[in-house]
C-alpha cells in the first residue's frame, strides 16, 4: 500500500490533538490516521500508539488498532505495546518513584498553609531509553481553604466560594495528590518556593523539589523571561495541546504546562542537576533592575558587582556573587576578598 508522504510534525499535531478529544466527543477513526505514517517513522508510531492508549477511555479497540498498523506499515518491524505502558497506567509499580516526578501547581485564597483552594498535578514519567515524557496522569481537586476568597483573588484564578464550599479540607486532599501510590522520585513547581508553603515535608512524605523556574534559568539563560507562560510562547514545547494548557492560573493547566518544560530539562540535565540547581538561590542570567538593567552580571565593574551583593533580594546577591567567584574573589567575613594575593 503505498503512502503520501507527511509533514511528521503536523502529523503528530494531528493526532494528539484528535485522539485527546475522543474524551470529549464522539470516537474519530484514527486508524485513518495511522495509516498515513510512511514506514520509515517507527518511533513515531510506537509513541502514537502508547499515547492512544494512555488517553482512550476504553482500551479495547487498541490491540485491533496496533495490529492494523503493525499490517499496513510495518510487515518488517512490528509496533508492539510500549513497555512502560503498564507502569505509566496503573502507578502500582514497586519501579514507579524511580520513573515518575510529579508537576504540582496549587491556587490559593491566603497565606495560611491551609488556604489552597485548588491543587492540579501531571506526571512526567522516565522510559525505558532513558528519556522523559509527559505522561498521562493529571489532574485537579477544588479545596476548602476555610475562609472567603476575596474579589482580587478570584479575579486571577476564578475559583468561586461557591466552587470549593464542599470540598474537602487541604489536609485530606494533599497527602493523596502529594504522596500517590508508588511513589515520585521528586515533586515538581515553578518557583517550587510557593508551592512548598502549602506542600510541607508531613503532607509530601518528605519529597525532595525541582524547581522549573530555577533551572530554566540554568538551562536557556539566553531567553529573555523565565515565567512559566513566557516560556511556554518563547520555546513553543513538542507536544503542547494548547487547549489543555488553558485558562492559564488554574492548577491542572498550569501543571500541564510546568510538565512539558521539566520533561525538556530532564532531557537535557540530570535530575541530579535540577535538584542541586533548585537548592541554590536563582542564578540570574542579568541584572533585573536598576541603572544596569538586562546587562550580564560579566559586564559590570567590580564596584558594582560588590553592591549587589548587599542587594535584598537573595537570587541577586547570589548571582552577583558567582561573577566575583569567577573573578577570584571569595566572599570571607563580609567582605570580597582576591583568592590570591597581588602580584602588583
């Protein structure tokens, strides 16, 4: 059977977006679709098929599905089910802390840690290559925050009193968003500081934090903002179904978009990384504010990188300081100090 050849990447488009709507309407024939992969994109496929699975409601047309793909384009190299299918669905794994970080976005109505009226997650899942996808689990739970919400605060969010009136409190929701069975290798937020306000170490078992703002700033300094929908429209992720990343500032969209860039970090560092870097003050790539605004922190004077870091701010000391160490100078009882005397 012969096949017109594709664009792969419209194709991909195309399929994510028809099979996550088989949810919500009535079921498209996607073999129609599959069909028209040329023979030479197997992995694409294989990963087609893993999606299908994860998003349909009833897998029983699935098997019909892989074998019908398996005659039409790959008589050589048959699409087997992907192997970490199972893993991925059913979170029962003893495996799955090792393979799993969960994206965590939270909305609030105060600052009180009990005051969360709305916690949305999706998991970013490890393969067996060693890669990271978003995964299929996601979702979001209204909270009681125990007190009123006030108009500027549902302004932003849109969550109503009458939206969370009968929900359950904070303290029975979270352990069991925070801590799911199987376990995660970390939790996940951008600007995680936020998030674990409300996320302390007895509702999260203890789990260690990646934080996305924090590392993106390691990763893609060169982009000019580091907010989590600026990064979503300046680097255009693989795979973001747009609609599912909307209304931004509600907790599972917003989680849903956090993912896509934690996945593209874990690709490109190791989580080793991410987890010491999210330790760390934020390293800003340049001056935020100020006289100095948007210059790198290597083209400041030494007099000038000395006041910064007497900044308030905490990620700008912290940044200011780094440039100084590069320089050879080492922050000692206050003051900075040449790590090696003059030879003048």
């Amino acid at each position: 059977m012969a096949h017109e050849p594709v664009n792969p990447t419209l194709l991909r488009s195309e399929l994510l977006h028809d099979i996550d709507g088989l949810r919500h309407t009535q079921r498209v024939s996607f073999l129609q679709l599959f069909e028209r992969v040329p023979g030479d994109r197997t992995r694409e496929v294989h990963r087609f098929v893993f999606y299908l699975k994860r998003q349909c409601d009833s897998f029983s047309e699935v098997p019909e599905t892989a074998s019908r793909v398996r005659a039409v384009n790959f008589k050589r190299e048959p699409v087997l089910p992907h192997p970490d299918y199972d893993r991925a669905n059913s979170g029962r794994a003893a495996t799955m802390s090792a393979s799993r970080i969960r994206v965590i976005d939270l909305e609030t109505a105060g600052n009180r840690p009990e005051n969360v009226c709305e916690i949305g997650w999706q998991d970013v899942i490890r393969i067996d290559d060693g890669g990271w996808v978003v995964g299929d689990e996601r979702g979001a739970r209204f909270v009681n925050p125990g007190r009123a919400i006030s108009a500027e605060t549902m302004a932003i969010h849109h969550i109503r009193d009458e939206d969370v009136r009968n929900a359950p409190y904070w303290k029975q929701v979270a352990p069991t968003i925070l801590k799911p069975e199987g376990g995660v290798q970390a939790l996940a937020a951008h600007r995680a500081a936020f998030e674990q306000r409300y996320c302390n170490p007895r509702l999260a078992g203890g789990a260690s934090w990646i934080c996305t703002w924090k590392c993106a700033l390691r990763v893609w300094p060169d982009l000019p903002r580091f907010s989590n929908q600026m990064l979503r429209y300046q680097r255009k992720p693989e795979g973001l179904i747009h609609d599912i990343g909307l209304p931004a500032h509600r907790a599972m969209p917003d989680a849903y978009v956090t993912a896509h860039h934690l996945r593209d970090m874990l690709n490109a560092a190791s989580i080793e990384e991410l987890l010491n870097w999210s330790n760390e003050p934020g390293l800003l790539p340049r001056v935020p504010s100020g006289p100095d605004q948007g210059k790198s922190w290597a083209q400041l004077s030494l007099a000038a990188l000395q006041e910064f870091r007497g900044d308030r701010d905490i990620d700008i000391r912290f940044s200011a300081q780094g440039e100084l160490s590069k320089r050879g100078y080492v922050k000692e009882n206050g003051t900075n100090e040449p790590a090696q005397d003059s030879l003048l």
